[in-house]
C-alpha cells in the first residue's frame, strides 16, 4: 500500500511542476490538448499507460 501512494504523490508533485515552474507554457499546452481530438488523446493517453506499464514491469 505505500508503494501505490508513493507513485500517486510521485505523480502529483510531477503533474504540479509545469504549472508552478511556467504557468503560461502550462495554459498553452492545455489549450493545445482542448483542440486535438478525442482520438488522439485516447491514443495518447493508452500509448503513456503501456510505456508505463512496460516500464514499471522492468523496475520489478
């Protein structure tokens, strides 16, 4: 159990540091993402899951 937290607060303090370090690089990129489609997000996004979970397989 606390590796699953570890990895949750992992992934939170990597989701803030875009935004902390360059707000206005960070609203773009959003904007960015609001105008591709739901395809490409969805591909995206399971194409990040996999090397994820390649990767994670690997460290174990």
């Amino acid at each position: 159990m606390a590796e699953v937290l570890t990895a949750v607060a992992l992934v939170i303090v990597i989701e803030g540091v875009l935004p902390a370090i360059s707000p206005s690089t960070y609203r773009r990129a959003a904007m960015q993402l609001g105008m591709m489609s739901d395809r490409t997000i969805r591909y995206t996004g399971l194409s990040f899951m996999v090397i994820g979970a390649v990767l994670l397989h690997l460290v174990h």
